[in-house]
C-alpha cells in the first residue's frame, strides 16, 4: 500500500480556498504559505504534491546560476 502524502492535507485547503475565492490566488496566500512550509520539511520526492513548487526552486536556481 502506498504511502499516504504528507502534505495533501495542505494541497487540499488550497483547492477549498481557490474554489472559494474565484480562483484568486491572492487570497490564498496563507494557505499556500502552509504547503511551501509543510514541503520543506520533507525531503525532495517524498511528497508528490510538493513537486510543483521543487521544479519551481530548481528553475530558480539555474536562472540564478546562468546569471552570474
């Protein structure tokens, strides 16, 4: 049986709070604030709805670096 993702709980609240709020991210700020928080504490690839924001970092990281 698989492992249940440690931080759906989080990706959850943030569907609820999109859904809620005309899909205005803005307003979901705190919400999405808890699942970067819940991320980090996982190591990379344990949590498969962590991934989006691991790929985001990772983009940032390569810009930073071909910057310099």
């Amino acid at each position: 049986m698989p492992q249940k993702d440690p931080c759906q709980k989080q990706a959850c609240e943030i569907q609820k709070c999109l859904q809620a709020n005309n899909y205005m991210e803005s307003k979901c700020q705190a919400v999405i604030q808890e699942l970067r928080k819940c991320c980090a504490r996982y190591p990379k690839g344990r949590s498969p709805v962590c991934s989006g924001f691991e790929k985001e970092e990772e983009e940032k990281l390569a810009l930073k670096s071909a910057s310099k």
